[in-house]
C-alpha cells in the first residue's frame, strides 16, 4: 500500500449511488449475472454515449429500467435473475453499470460499450460494503473491517494494494474530481484517496496503488460522523458535538449547528452545489448551510420519522417521505412550492444526474424526472412500447397508509446502563449500553472523571481514556444528552490503572447463528501473572463501534435482537484481570450479518376465483428478510401445501363453496418464518331467489336476486320447449307468449362451480280489442257505424270466419271492448273508410255470446294491433 505524501492539517479540538449510464441498446446480457433484455429503443446503438439517461431498479420484477431524463421514457428494460424484491445498490458511469446485490453481496459488471458482462465477485451480505464508480475508478469500501479496495470496473480484479483504516468507517463517495472520501470516527478524521491508474494506461501515471492524499481533522475521536461528497470536496456532520465541516479545495470550514440541531442529522451521500442540506429526521426539519457558513432552517409537512435526506437540486431542496409517499419540493428560502405524489411505498431513492433529479421507487412501477426548470414528469419503468416488453401484472393498489402514532411524550433521556470500566496502562475503558432516549434520538453520551469531559456518538458508547495516572483510582460517569438535554448519570466500577496489563486474545472468530445468535469466540489470553477476570467484547459495524457483551470464558453468544439484522458486524476482544486492567483489543474478527427466521408476511390477502371452481387467489407484501434473503414463501390453502417464490399464488384443487383457512410463510436460510393467516371461500354454485313476476297479454318479467357464490354468473329465463332467454342477473322479460295462458317460468343462474334454478308460475293477461268502425265524411257514410242494419254493415260477429248471414250472433256496437282468444284465416274483408281502409283475411276469435268472430279488420287489437301475438284457432 502507498500512503507517501498525506496532507495532515492541524487538529481543531472542538453509502451510495453514482454516475450516469448513457448505454446503448443492450441486445445480448450474459449468464454471468443472468441479464435478460425486455426492451430495446429503436435509437439505441451498441456504443457508450452521452445522454440524460439513468438505470433504475424495479425489485418487484428484479428490473433495471434506463430512463431517458429528456424523455422522461424508458427505452430499455433489462431482467436480473435471481434479485426480486432484493435491495439494490446501482453505480454507473458512461461505459460501466456495476450492481451489488445487498440480499446476496454479489457485485456484477456490465460494459455498456461491449455489451458484455465482465466479471462478477462476491462480497460480504447486508449493509457494511458499498460500491464506488468513477470513470474508470471502482472501490468496494469494507466500511466494518475498514478496508477500501480499488477494483479494475471492467473485471473486479484488485488494483494495487487496499488503504486501510481502523474498523468501522463510513462514507465511501467520490466527490465531483475524482477522490473518493472516507470518514473514520475512532480518529475523528476525513480522508480524500486518490485512484491508482489502471494497468493499462500505467505508462501514463506511476501510481499503481491507490493511496491517501490527504487528511484532516474534523471531529473528536469516537464522535460520530456522516458523510457527503462535494463538487470539490467533502462535507462532513460531527452528530456528536453539532458541527457541519467542509473541505473545499484544501480549505476547511467549521460552522456549529449545536444550537440548531434539535436531533441527530443526516445528509445524502452526495450534494451537489454550494449548499449543503442537513437532514433532522426525527424532527423533520431542514437545515441549509451554505459555503459563507449561513444556516437556513424550514419544516418538512407531515408526521413520522422516515423522511429520506433532502437533496440539493437547481435552487431546490427536494425531501422524500416514504411514510406518505411523497417528495417535497421548498425553494432557496425554505418555502414548499410543490409536492410530487405517486402511488409509491417502500424506499424512495433522490439522485441528481446529468442536470435531471431521478425519483425512483423500486417498489413500484414508476418513477419520476425533475429537469433543471423544476418540470417533473412521471415514468412508467414497465412500458412496453420498446422491443421485447410484455404487459406486467396488474399492480395491487398500494397499502393504506399507518394508522398515526400517538407522539410519545418527549423527555430527557434516562441514565445509560451497565456503565463498567476497565483500567489500561496510563488509561481506561469506559463502555455502556444505551440509555433509554425517552421519545427524542440521543445525540451523543458525555463521559467524566478524571478532570476529563469527553463526548461521545450515540452509536459508539465506548471510549478509552488516557493521560491517567498509574496507581490512582478512578471513577467515570455517563450520561446521554438528546434535544430535551442531558439525563441523569451513572458511575462505573472503580480502576486503577497499571502497566501489568494482560496480553490481548491472538484472534478474534465469529459466527452468525439461523437462531438470531452471534457467537464470538477467542483463544485464551496470557494474563502476564494475573488471572484474566473476564473478557469484553466490542462490535463494529458501518461507522459505529458499541459493547457486545462480557464473558468469563472464550465464548459470548450475543443475544438474538442485539445486533440489527441484515446488517454487517466485526468484533474486538479485549482481556481484563483480576486487578481490572485491561488489554489492547483483540484484532478484528471476520465479519458476520446476524440473520434469523423471517418475519411474518404482511397485508396478507386471500380472494376468490371467480371463473375458476376450486380455487382462490392469494396476496401479501414481502416478510422482513432478518439478516438473509427470503428464498421463498410456504403456501398452505385448506390444507393443500405448496412452495411459492413471488408473493402471490393461485390455489386449485378445492371444493366448491368450501370455506378455508389460508396460512403463509417465509422462507430463508434459517428455516419458516411465523404464518400470517385469513380465510377465503371457493366459489360456490349460485342460488336463486325469484322476488317476483308479472306480465302483459304477450310477455312476462320475472324477478330475482342471484348469489353467485363468489363467482360470475350468467342468467337465462326459460319455459317448456322454448329456447332460455339470457339477461341481466335481476330481472328478464320473454316475449311472444299466448295471452291468457298459464306458463311456468324458471330462471337459471351458470358461474364456474355449476348451475342454481328456481321457477315461478305466471299467467299472461288476456288481450282485448276494440270494436271499432268510424263514420265517414261523406253523406252516404255518415251514419253506416251507428246501427246494425240490413246487408253488410261494420263489427259484424258471426259463428263462423265468414260473412254469413245465417251464421251472424250479432253486432258490436263501435268502441265495444272484446276478449280476444286466438286468430284463424277466412273470409277476406274489406273495412273501407270506416277502419283506415282496413282489409283482410284474419279472424278474430272473441268473447261474445259465447266464443265467436269478429274481422280483424273491424277490431283493433290493443297494445299495437298486431295480429301475430295471438296464437292460431
């Protein structure tokens, strides 16, 4: 490793997305990391170039989508085998994209120039490595074991020798020049690493390594710190003592926020422009220090504590709340002038690239693009208007949002537990677990004693105090301090420290348990005459290091819920006596992500299947993975098990009308999770309810209500020897029936699980006709309808359908009202003026002195006169 030439500047005591994809159309993605193309734009060409473009992940379909910022359109869409619903990290430059998969630690490389994937290599699951990309420039940034490692982009091969720090760094970002900035909180320092050139250019540089070149002071050691890369620079947050430091070109800036930090602050791992966005998450508030050292602070609207940080973008300030949903967008004087909605949930992710502010939600199918106007514009990361896209399922509306949480009632926090010392040669250790923070984020703990005041990160709760005295006894007390103020103190065991300390353990060995367990193992230490009392251990993740734990023996299992799972941890032993001095640490251990059963499936849904008998449809959004991927979910439906690896499934095979228990579990490398369980039915066959039925001379409605059962049904009314009549599933009318007849209707109802029927009887009304003959206008006619009278004369009715003198039963005199029964051919008639000319061969069969004719052609039947509806004599 070549560190020659650091910058150390004098002492003050007072994880990451990158660069732009402009790919060409990806026509070939090999086995190496399973790539498969969805989609081509037909502009696309196999060669890197400049565009607005970014890739974003889409975990529900295990996607990467690249979005055109111009556009605002996806032209390509890329499948990553192996990675759904898996948490992604995504850098990109103009020629590489390189993935880590977090559920997995695998890194993948894709040379967008090529269209190859290049190499593949694996690292550590969880969080505690990232990946870093610039130009030709990659590092895997070991933030627990505190090792940066260059790697050629093209192959993942290592590139020179690693820089290596004290474990439990943070940051890992390459600031807009090109150096990479790592912060290190057991010094209390920043660093800038410069790349090594790549073998193939070497002639150009000596560098073969990459190497420190600069390095400055920005906090007290064992001060916690968060990092964001600058345009030229670094801008580092000391959460401990409330300090906002910049390094621009060389010149460091300090302006203390102490009094406008309400709570621990965070930042986005790279701001871009002269004003950096401080984060108070718990608070949700806004603070914007800009490069003069003014301070802007403004409220984010809404509740909760799971904002994102607020990134700086074309005189805006652009704040995510994943809780809602939601972006808020406040101009440079801290005013909300928008609000960006979609139908989101889960993480959203906020990055600026090439002069467009990328809003993606990998949970969802869509994204958003903001240009430098501040026009946003929504993107669909499923469009299937590019070659190879197919239609992707239908989305299930988002979860409701959380019921509100009643706010806690805020307090200052309480005292710190198991405050314990162990004394050194010229110094001890003062180590705690933590305090209770009483509804506000502890900012830092204060530790006393010895004329000492040191302060100490929230996350750290250890710190080994020095320029003590031999011989001398001494006590420590530790409180916590959080935007109410300092809580109350506890004191630790008396120490005196001595130069006989015990030699530190050899190594330090651990192992994560599927039962939740860390068990940390070491070989006994000498104890230089002494006899070694006990042994504590310290884990160390991403920027952080706290007590694990002590042991009597070589062993300790740290408790299930202990360490967060998922996340990564290293471990440090250190040997105490049985005069309480204690030895260095231990070096560090392998590093471990704890892991135990997943959790319980959430929003767990289960429906019928409506054109399926047997079957129902079941839903519910992801388990917590708890420190391994889930592999997959068990399925059990009325007692019909099956494995499934999406989070939905259809179950067959059921009985119609059955009533089911519905259980569902997560599976991953521990074993099945807890179930989450509902209820579900199968369609049943519909039943039918006839509500009621009426009709007229010529057709009937029936009426009815129609369970289907969970299905879909369709309805037919029917009678004997007539074809079914098909309606709506409430009521159906048939026509062509025979006045005054009796008919038994039944309705059926069909849906998948088979058929219901029920009947009703209904007779049609009878139909009447009017006897109707209407004086002419001419004197001759005026007065032919008024009488029977001697020849032919109008509504004449006789036995037979013929106008036979012998065989008249009489005259209907004009506007009578007949009963009609049925129609039958005869003698033609001829109606003249007297019915609108009138004239036919239809008889009417009617109620008159008994059953009798009448001409149709001087009876006109009701409800139109049409002579059809009556059946045939």
């Amino acid at each position: 490793m070549d560190e020659a030439g650091p910058i150390r500047t004098t002492r003050s005591r007072s994880r990451l997305r990158g660069g732009l994809v402009t790919v060409a159309t990806v026509l070939a993605l090999l086995a190496a990391m399973g790539l498969t193309v969805l989609g081509l734009g037909s502009a696309d060409n196999a060669v890197a170039s400049y565009d607005a473009s970014s890739w974003l992940w889409s975990a529900a379909r295990s996607e990467l989508a690249r979005v055109n910022g111009v556009t605002a359109r996806v032209d390509t869409r890329t499948e990553v085998a192996g990675a759904r619903r898996h948490p992604m990290q995504v850098v990109q430059t103009d020629r590489v994209l390189v993935l880590r998969d977090l559920h997995t630690g695998q890194i993948s490389t894709l040379d967008l120039a090529t269209l190859q994937i290049t190499a593949t290599t694996p690292t550590t699951p969880g969080l505690g490595v990232s990946v870093a990309l610039h130009e030709d420039a990659a590092f895997v940034v070991d933030a627990v074991q505190g090792v940066v490692r260059q790697l050629d982009p093209r192959s993942l091969a290592p590139v020179g020798e690693p820089v290596r720090y004290p474990p439990g760094i943070t940051g890992g970002a390459f600031d807009g020049v090109g150096r990479l900035w790592i912060a290190v909180p057991a010094e209390g320092t920043v660093s800038a690493i410069s790349p090594a050139v790549l073998p193939s250019n070497a002639a150009e540089s000596p560098q073969v390594s990459p190497r420190r070149v600069e390095t400055h002071d920005v906090a007290e050691p064992s001060h916690e710190l968060v990092v964001s890369a600058l345009d030229d620079g670094v801008a580092v947050l000391d959460r401990t003592a409330g300090t906002l430091v910049t390094v621009v070109a060389g010149t460091v800036r300090r302006t203390a926020l102490a009094e406008t930090l309400t709570g621990p602050g965070t930042m986005p791992t790279r701001t871009s422009g002269p004003v950096v966005p401080v984060t108070v998450v718990g608070q949700r508030q806004v603070h914007a220090i800009t490069d003069g050292g003014e301070v802007l602070s403004f409220p984010v609207p809404g509740e909760g504590d799971r904002l994102s940080p607020a990134v700086a973008w074309a005189g805006r300030f652009y704040c995510a709340d994943e809780a809602a949903g939601v972006v808020y967008a406040f101009d440079s004087a801290g005013q909300l002038v928008d609000t960006v909605r979609g139908r989101w949930s889960g993480p959203l992710e906020l990055e600026v690239r090439e002069n467009h502010l990328f809003i993606n939600a990998p949970d969802a199918s869509t994204a958003r693009v903001v240009n430098d106007r501040h026009e946003v514009r929504e993107v669909d990361k499923y469009a299937n208007d590019v070659l190879g896209g197919d239609p992707p399922p239908v989305e299930p509306p988002p979860p409701p949002p959380p019921p509100k949480k009643k706010k806690p009632q805020v307090s200052k926090p309480g005292a710190p537990r198991g405050v314990t010392a162990a004394a050194g040669n010229a110094q001890a250790r003062v180590s705690w677990r933590p305090a209770a923070a009483n509804g506000a984020e502890i900012i830092r703990y204060v530790v006393e004693g010895a004329g000492q005041r040191l302060e100490v990160g929230a996350n750290q709760r250890s710190v080994e105090v020095k320029e003590l005295t031999n011989g001398e006894t001494y006590e420590f007390s530790v409180h916590a301090v959080n935007a109410k103020g300092a809580g109350p103190a506890r004191t630790s065991n008396p120490v005196t420290p001595t130069a006989d300390v015990p030699d530190a353990p050899a190594s330090a060995t651990a192992e994560a348990r599927p039962d939740g367990t860390v068990v940390v193992s070491w070989p006994e230490a000498n104890g230089q005459g002494n006899r070694i009392a006990r042994y504590a251990v310290t884990a160390t993740s991403d920027g952080t290091n706290a007590p694990a734990g002590e042991a009597t023996g070589t062993e300790l299992v740290v408790k299930a819920g202990e360490l967060e799972y998922g996340t990564q941890y290293a471990f440090t032993v250190v040997s105490i006596n049985d005069k309480g001095a204690a030895s260095e640490a231990s070096p560090v251990s392998n590093t471990v992500v704890p892991f135990t059963l997943p959790g319980e499936p959430v929003e767990l849904v289960a429906s019928t299947v409506a054109d399926q008998p047997g079957t129902v449809a079941v839903q519910w959004s992801s388990a917590a993975a708890n420190g391994r991927p889930v592999t997959g979910y068990v399925v059990d439906v009325g007692g019909r098990r099956s494995e499934v690896t999406d989070t939905r499934t259809t179950v067959g095979g059921l009985g119609d009308g059955q009533n089911v228990t519905v259980r569902v579990r997560a599976v991953n490398e521990a074993g099945e999770g807890p179930e989450a369980t509902t209820t579900a039915r199968t369609v049943a066959p519909p039943r039918v309810t006839v509500t009621g039925a009426s009709a007229t001379a010529t057709e009937a409605t029936v009426t009815f209500t129609v369970d289907a059962g969970g299905g879909k049904a369709t309805c037919t009314l029917s009678r004997s020897g007539q074809p079914a009549k098909s309606g709506p599933c409430s009521s159906i009318t048939m026509t062509g029936l025979t006045p005054g007849t009796s008919y038994t209707f039944t309705v059926t109802a069909t849906n998948a699980a088979g058929a219901g029927t029920a009947s009703r009887a209904q007779e049609t009304q009878a139909l009447y006709g009017i006897a109707t003959c209407v004086n002419g206008s001419e004197p001759e006619q005026r007065t032919y309808c008024d009488r029977d009278r001697e020849g032919r004369n109008g509504n004449e009715i006789f036995s037979v359908p013929r106008q036979d003198n012998d065989r008249q039963v009489g005259w209907a005199k004009p506007t009578t009202r007949l009963k009609a029964y049925c129609k039958i051919r005869g003698e033609e008639v001829y109606a003249y003026v007297y019915n609108n000319d009138k004239q036919s061969t239809w008889w009417v069969r009617v109620e008159y002195n008994g059953r009798n004719y009448i001409p149709w052609a001087w009876l006109n039947l009701e409800g139109g006169d049409k002579i059809n509806v009556l059946p045939t004599c």
